[in-house]
C-alpha cells in the first residue's frame, strides 16, 4: 500500500569527496591484485591462473546478473516500491562492459580450463556425444552472445534511465517496459546457458538439468544483498535522507530472505534428485565434493549460506534495516564466494589428475593465494568504477512517475 506525498526531493548525486580515500583504494588495491594473479599466474602455473581467475569473474558476473534480473522484473511488473533503489541496480548492471573487457585474459587460457578441448572426441565417449555443443567455435560464438546480450540490456535501461532524469517523459518508463518482456525471455537463456558454459562446462562428463536455476538462485541472492549494503551505506553517510525508508529496507529483507530459502531449495532439490537417480554421470560432481577435506567445505555451505542467514533474518525486526540485515547481507556476499570456489576449484584438481592420467579423485580443500588475489582484484576494480558511477547520475531516477508511490510506500 502507499500514499502520495507533497512534493518530489530534490535530486542529489554522490559525492567522492565524502568517501575520502576508498575509491582510490579499491582501484589500486584491485589493479594492484589483478595484475600480480597475471604475473604470478601466467609465469608459474597457468592452470591455477585461469580458474582463479575465472572465480574472481563469476563472482562478479552472477552479482551484475542479478542486478540485471532485479531491473527486468521492475519494469515487467510496472513495480513502484523498488523506484528508489533501482538506479543502485542499473549501475552494478551496468559494469558488465567492463566484465568483457576482464574476461579477455581467459581467452587465451581455455584449454587451462576446460579439459575437453585438449581432447579428441573420438577417443572421448563422453565428449563424442556432446561434440557438437563442446567445441571451440560454438563456445566462443556462445561467449559472445551472452556478453552482448548483457551489455546491451544494460545500458539500454540505465541509458533510459538516466534519461528520463533529464526529461521526465513518462514515456520512457512504458519504453522500458516493452523492452523487459522481450529482455526477461533472454535473460532465462543466457543465464542458464552461461551457467553450462563456464561452469559446467569445467567437468564434460558430468551433467544437471537445475544448474542454470542453481546459478540463478544465488545471482538473484548475491545482488540483493549487495544493493541492502550499498544503500545502507549510502544512507549512512548523509545521502538517499527521506527517499530511502526502512519499509524499502523491509521488502528487500524479505526478498533476500526468500532467496535464501530459494537457493537452498534448488541445491538440495538438485543433490536429492541424482542421489535418487545414482546415474553415474551425475554423481560424480557431488562425489568429489563429499569425499577428504572438501566434506567439511560442502557443510560449511550448508550451514553458512542457509541455516545461519535463514535464522538471523527470520523474524520481521531483522529484516527492517539494522545490524543484523546488515551482517547477514555482508555474510551472504561471502558465501557467494565461497559457493563458487566450491564450485570452481576441485574441477582444477580433477584436471591435474586426469591429465596425470589417475582416476580424478582430488587432492583435497585448499585455497591458492592466487584465488585471493584474483577476488580482491575484481571486487576492488569493479568498486572503483562503481563509485564514479554513483557521482555520474541522480542517486535514484528522480523524475520517474511512480517515485512518490515509492517513497510513500508501506508494507
């Protein structure tokens, strides 16, 4: 429910002068990160290089993913609460040119990544029967419709956006709403197909149909939980005063706590169905990640990014703003990471020992300083960007119809 308001704030835009020193700090650290994890990586070990960072990248990519989804269903929905905070989603969305730019490094290491380009699929039954997919050629083409796909939606609704604070057509708005019935469609694929072809796709032989909505689950997670800290933040240091309530932080509590519930739903729904199936195949990923030292990693999963978030945000007060919300968005961040190393990391093992000619059991849970390096790098790249994006545009789209219904908002 809402009510309408006397009259629209005043637009205001933020201020790198009030965070003293940490955009510099995030650009330098992260460029500092990034280039060593090349140095290091590609003079020394190539293999470790590429998966790390190929984590630093997905951890980035699911999070401006699901900034991207939060748009599209904003608009498809002709949604007024979320008004307010939408110009935080269009800005972490609108990295994904620089993403690209970040991913060019891989190109040039992925036979380091996935191990079936090195190998003849006649000789490969598994990769004989999926050849026509897992090649080369149509792995790049894929590449590059996803990356373009996702640039495009982008900043064609940051682009309109922004316009729209210069304007005021509401025209624009019913715009963006055509454009994210058709976009959500494509959203689905590229998502889903991205989630196969750059993790999935680490392992050939092993196969889930619940993958895209696994990876799906914590982009849609990951972003909302970036978006309660940033806002925060921002509110924090004097900014968003009277536009920003704590209704808004109350529905984007309990959207961060349905997908945490989502998001185990999905994992555990995938790991029940092959246990039940037992095809081979399929067991293998779970396999892996159940034996040695990973078994303690797969709990820590269990527990971290479920049960102890799903607990500190259950009740209503948690989820309207405060420490807790807070802690558990931050907490949430890290699990994502954590999801994804798990993900990413035991597939490098099992690369090693394949191509060592064992039987691809892993070596067991350990972390490379290169993992490290390549996270920090992106994050503290990517945030440097992100602040200059915030004092380039009005901190929410200041002429949209629909604003004062979402400043007014009760729920």
């Amino acid at each position: 429910m809402s009510e309408h308001t006397a009259s629209a704030p005043a637009p205001e835009r933020f201020r790198r002068a009030s965070a003293g020193a940490l955009p510099l700090a995030f650009l330098g650290g992260g460029a500092l990160c990034l280039a060593i994890a090349l140095v290091w990586g590609l003079a020394v070990d190539r293999q470790q290089f590429a998966h790390s960072w190929l984590l630093g990248f997905m951890y980035c990519f699911t999070i401006c993913a699901g900034s991207l989804f939060w748009i599209l269903l904003h608009h498809a929905v002709d949604a007024n609460w979320s008004v307010v905070v939408r110009r935080l989603f269009e800005h972490v969305a609108a990295l994904f040119p620089y993403l690209v730019a970040l991913f060019i490094p891989l190109l040039f290491c992925l036979p380091d990544l996935y191990r079936w380009l090195t190998l003849d699929p006649l000789a490969d039954h598994a990769l004989a029967h999926k050849s026509p997919y897992l090649n080369k050629g149509f792995l790049l083409f894929r590449l590059a419709f996803y990356f373009l796909y996702f640039t495009f939606a982008a900043l064609l609704f940051k682009t309109k956006s922004v316009m729209q604070d210069e304007t005021g057509d509401p025209r624009l708005s019913l715009g963006m709403r055509r454009w994210s019935n058709g976009l959500m469609l494509l959203f689905a694929v590229s998502i889903t197909f991205a989630g196969f072809d750059l993790l999935m796709a680490l392992d050939h032989t092993w196969y889930s149909t619940m993958w895209g909505v696994y990876i799906f689950a914590g982009s849609a997670l990951s972003s909302i939980a970036l978006t309660i800290l940033v806002s925060s933040l921002l509110r924090d240091a004097g900014y968003l005063k009277g536009v920003l309530t704590v209704e808004h932080d109350h529905i984007m509590g309990k959207l961060m706590f349905a997908f945490v519930i989502f998001w185990a739903y999905i994992g555990f729904s995938q790991y029940l169905l092959i246990y039940y199936s037992n095809i081979p195949e399929e067991t293998l990923f779970f396999f892996r990640r159940n034996t040695g030292s990973w078994l303690y990693v797969s709990l820590v999963l269990v527990v971290g990014h479920f049960i102890l978030p799903f607990l500190i945000i259950l009740t209503q007060p948690a989820k309207r703003g405060g420490k807790r919300l807070l802690f558990a968005a931050g907490w949430i961040l890290f699990m994502h990471a954590v999801d994804l190393f798990w993900i990413i990391a035991p597939s490098l093992q099992t690369y090693r020992d394949l191509a060592a000619g064992g039987g691809g059991d892993t070596s067991g849970f350990a972390i490379h300083p290169i993992d490290i390096l390549c996270l920090l790098g992106f994050v503290g790249v990517l945030g440097a960007l992100l602040f200059r994006m915030l004092e380039k545009t009005d901190l929410f789209p200041s002429r949209d119809p629909r604003l004062m219904e979402s400043i007014a908002l009760k729920n």
